[in-house]
C-alpha cells in the first residue's frame, strides 16, 4: 500500500518536474523567438544603420582625438589639441558666422514669400494647382544644378540686362563681388525653397476648419481679422515645421555652394559645410576637420533643437 | 440697395481676383526665368550667347548641336543609367526594411525594439558632414570598398533607414488594425506571410509617399556619389554634370545644352505624376 503511494508520488513528482521543464523550455524558446523576430524583422535595417550611421559617427568622435592625415598608417592620439585648435581656426569660425548670417535671412525671406504665396494660392483662384505645381518646380533639381544655371542667368544674363537698361546693380556679375555672391546664394536658395515650403503653408490653410472661419464671419470679424485672430494661430504648426526644415537644410548647404560660387570670390563665401570638407580631403586634417564638423552638428543641434521648443509652445490645437 | 452693394462687392472680388491672378502669373514668370534662359541659349551658337544672352534666338536658326556634342560628352546615357540603378535599388532596399523594421518597432514591447528605435530617431539629427569623413576612413582607407555602385546603394539605405522607419513607425501605430493580424495569426501564418500578405499591402500610401522624396533625395544627391565614385564610367548624373561643367566651362552652348538634359528626365516625370509628387512631399514633410 504504501508502495502504492510512493510510486504514484514518484510518479507526480516526475510529471511535476517534467512539467516546469517544459515551461522553462517554452520560456527560453519565447526568449530566443523574440530575438528570432528580431533579427528576422529589424535585423537587415540595424545593420544598415549601424554600419552606415552608429559606427562612423562613434569612430568620427575617436577621429577628433588623433592627428590624422587621411593617408599615412600611423594616428597619435593627440588628447583635445584639435578641439583648441578649433577654436584657435578663425577660417572655420568666419565661414561658420557667414553661415549663421545666411540661414538667418534666408530662413525669414522663405517663410514671408512662401507664407504670401500659400495666401494667394488658397482664396480660390483658377489654376491654383498650376501654380502651386509651377513654384515647386526648382525643388526637383538638385543644387549642382541650380547652382550651374543660377551662375549663368548672375554672370551673363543679369549683366547683358543691366548693360541694356543700364541699372548699376547688374551691370558687374554679382558674382565678383563678395557681398553680391553671399545675396546671389541667398536670392536662389529663397527661389528654391519658397516653393516648398509654400506646399506646407497651402496644407495649413487647408487645414484651417471651415466652421471657425464661418463663425468668426457672423460675428462680425473683418478679413484681417479673421486672419490675425484665427488663420495666423492654426498656421503657427506650419510655421514651426518650415521654420525648422528651411534652417536645418540651409545650416548644411552644400551643393549650392560648390556650383554657384564655389567659394568665391576670394574664399569669402565658404560656408560651414564646404569649409569642413576642405579641411578634411583638401588639406588633409582629418582630426581637425572631424572635430570642426562636430563643433557645426552641436550648433544645427541646438538651433533646431531651440526653435523646435520655442515654435512648440505657441501651437493651438485644432 | 442691398443688391447694388452685393454687385459692387462682386465687381470688387473680381477685380480682387484678376490682380491676385495677374501677380501670380508674373511672379511665376519671373520664377522661370532662369529655366527658359536656360533652354533658350542651349540651341544657340557659343559667339550668339556671348553676344546676347537675352536674345531669343540665333540668327543662323536653331541648332541641335550643342545637344548631340554634350550627349556624347557628357556619357548621358552611362550616367543616366548609373542614375537609375542606383536610386532604384536602394529605394527598393529601404522601402523593404524600414518597413519590416517599424513593423516589428509598432508591435513589440520590449527593451531592445524601443531602444532601437529611439536610438534610430535620435540619429535622424546627425547631419550627412559629421558622419562624411570617419565614412570614407572606414569604407576607404580600411576596407577599400571605393569605386563601387554597390558600396553607394549600401550607404543610401543606411541613410534612408531613419526618415523611413521615423515615418512607417507612425502609420502603422495609427492605421493598421491589430485585429486583422490577430486574425491571421489564427488562420496559421507565419510572420513573413503575414507582413508581406498583409500588413505590406496596407503601408501603400506610406510607401508612396517615401518613393517620392527618397527618389528626390537619391537622384539629386551629389556629396555622399562624389565621395564614393571616383571613376568616370561610374558617374551618376549630378556628377557627370560637373565634371562635365570643369572640363568646358567656356563652351556655354554645350554646358547649357547638358543642363536641360539633366533636368529633362525630372521634368518629365514631374508632368506626369505631379499630384503624386506634390502630396507625397507634403505628407513627408508634416509627418516628419
């Protein structure tokens, strides 16, 4: 009898153990599946963006401690001599404030124009859609491009128009003189992207509910009104989106740059980007070029970062 | 009196309109300017541009020239095609992960899916020039991965991950019904079948909308080609155009004649899919 009993105890206890062996197995097997879905979904994009972004960008900031020159087989770690000598670079800090100087005034001229733009293009007018396709055509070609045409119509067409009708402002290439070619930069850079951000104003115009516009009529309120008090407030999301894209795109300029001006003349209009590229493959400081090009992401960060703040303050939901 | 002012307010809304109409139309002439300059002096003669840039046309009539001398010269179909494959298979490489990426992202709740995707938003702000010189070090100088097609569409769709994954993430938490999956995982999918069957098919619009800017971003993009292809019969577009602008920068003809066959192909697909495009940057932009 008590054989019995032991042997079903026995038996129990097997069943038992066998029991949590299998939930511990279907544990582990619940683990390993995570990481299998993992590796299954996320797995080829992570590898991407490690390789591309995650492990440059961390070798980038080992990059800044060495002297070296893109080349030879030997870097020495240096400490912080590139982060003195970056602030000791009065190259960088001139193209840097240049650069400050163009996003600034470039950034308020896109918002006006697109902002007027958008207006006009929402009160119903015919071939409203042409014209909306129309101003965005530039932002279909890349800045190389732009750039190689804008020299053009600045070098030989404003000047055969000033020669003509003779107005002293195009009579020189703008291109020549430095305080011209930084407002050449900025004049095709505000032709680009007004058309842009114009698509984002006509969508928040869009967006501005029809009830409340309708409401504010019956009460009373003049045109003007209706747009300080109503429209202007909706809109402040799509301000803080354009103000955001415009400054950021133009923070890194590039392209643009190159073809238009290409720096010149006399390395007056060199800005950040360009400057940091030179540094690196032209003269062949690495380090110092990398630790420049970290010192301008710091800047973009806390610009954007900021305005993102601030614009995010004044939005009024919908 | 009530219908005389209606009548005059009328009047005035019409002429209200026609000068709105009349500023646009001039403003959008002025906006083109550049192109048509463009395209007007490219069928001209090198002396007749010089001469007179604003002139419409040559005395000697138009010349398609130019055009058959910057075509051969420019490589343009080599370039164009380099072009093409490259901005087409990463765009099919990072539409295809990202979306499987946030799927996966939207769905799980554990440690390591929310810290990746932090850490890839997070990343979204690194611009291109910080990354640009380690970039070359590694694939360059360590690996010797240069002068590959290949080595571009891997690095394109290491940079396309983040907008696109940013922006899938947001589409799949607000439109895909967990309920239809939870169907099919009932009915026996397996996770592939279900995402490809089933979830895939609903990110269309999504996948629309990033086909439009990626294709913007890769087709146009000079720097990250310019570091990576150094050899001429590997040139894309962009870069064809510059070397192309170095070489005969005094020959305007020809370089005017290699920019409208560099914009042409854009303008093209623009006429046709204009909608598209113009929507798919609107959603691009206030989504992200």
């Amino acid at each position: 009898m008590l054989l019995i009993w032991k042997v079903i105890g026995n038996l129990r206890n097997k069943k038992q153990a066998e029991r949590k062996r299998k939930e511990r197995f279907y544990e582990k097997n619940a683990m390993s599946n995570q990481i299998k879905t993992y590796i299954m979904f996320a797995g080829p994009a992570m590898f991407f963006f490690f390789a591309v972004v995650i492990i440059p960008f961390i070798y980038g900031v080992y990059l800044t401690f060495t002297n070296w020159d893109g080349i030879s087989e030997k870097k020495e770690l240096i400490g912080i001599t590139n982060y003195i000598a970056v602030f000791q670079d009065g190259g960088f800090w001139s193209a840097l404030l240049l650069t400050l100087s163009y996003v600034t005034v470039s950034t308020i001229l896109v918002q006006v124009i697109a902002f007027l733009l958008a207006y006009l293009l929402t009160s119903g007018l015919k071939g409203q859609n042409f014209f909306r396709a129309g101003f965005f055509t530039p932002n279909l070609i890349g800045g190389i491009v732009l750039g190689f045409i804008w020299k053009f119509v600045f070098s030989k067409a404003f000047t055969a128009f000033g020669d003509m009708i003779s107005i002293p402002l195009f009579e020189s290439s703008w291109l020549s003189d430095p305080i011209k070619a930084f407002f050449a930069l900025i004049l095709v850079t505000v032709w680009q992207y007004s058309g842009y951000m114009m698509l984002i104003y006509v969508a928040g115009f869009v967006g501005v509910p029809k009830d409340l516009m309708e409401a504010a009529s019956i009460d009373g309120c003049t045109n003007i009104q209706r747009t300080r008090h109503i429209v202007i407030p909706m809109m402040v999301q799509s301000f803080s989106i354009c103000t955001f894209l415009t400054l950021t795109r133009c923070f890194m300029v590039y392209d643009l740059n190159v073809s238009l001006t290409g720096g010149e003349p006399y390395g007056s209009t060199i800005m950040a980007a360009l400057y940091v590229y030179q540094k690196a493959f032209k003269s062949k400081q690495y380090g110092l070029g990398q630790a420049e090009a970290l010192v301008l992401f710091v800047v973009v960060a806390v610009v954007a970062v900021t305005q993102y703040y601030l614009s995010r303050k004044k939005e009024v939901e919908a | 009196m009530t219908k005389g002012k209606t009548v005059a307010g009328g009047r005035k809304a019409v002429i209200m309109n026609l000068i709105k109409l009349v500023l646009l139309a001039s403003l959008l002439v002025l906006y083109m300017i550049p192109f048509f300059l463009i395209l007007v002096n490219s069928f001209k003669r090198k002396i007749t541009i010089i001469k007179n840039p604003l002139m419409l046309a040559d005395p000697k009539g138009f010349s398609f020239e130019n055009y058959s001398s910057a075509f051969w010269e420019m490589n343009y179909l080599r370039a164009f095609g380099n072009s093409l494959l490259i901005t087409f298979v990463s765009v099919v490489f990072i539409v295809l992960f990202a979306s499987m990426a946030a799927y996966f992202f939207a769905r799980t709740r554990s440690f390591a899916a929310k810290f990746s995707f932090s850490l890839i938003v997070a990343a979204m702000v690194i611009p291109f020039q910080t990354i640009m010189i380690p970039l070359i070090s590694i694939y360059g100088n360590m690996l010797g991965m240069l002068n590959m097609r290949s080595t571009l569409i891997f690095m394109n769709t290491g940079f396309g991950m983040g907008l696109a994954i940013f922006i899938y993430y947001g589409f799949i938490r607000s439109g895909v019904p967990v309920s239809l999956e939870e169907a099919a995982i009932i009915d026996g999918c397996t996770p592939y079948q279900l995402f490809f069957k089933i979830v895939f098919p609903l990110l269309k619009p999504t996948t629309a909308t990033l086909v439009v800017l990626d294709v913007l971003w890769l087709w146009n993009d000079y720097l990250l080609p310019s570091l990576i292809l150094g050899k001429k019969r590997l040139y894309t577009l962009p870069l064809s155009t510059y070397t192309f602008y170095g070489t005969y920068s005094s020959d305007l003809g020809k370089i005017m004649a290699g920019l409208v066959l560099t914009i042409l192909p854009v303008i093209v697909i623009y006429l046709i899919l204009q909608k598209q495009i113009i929507s798919g940057v609107v959603a691009g932009a206030v989504k992200a």
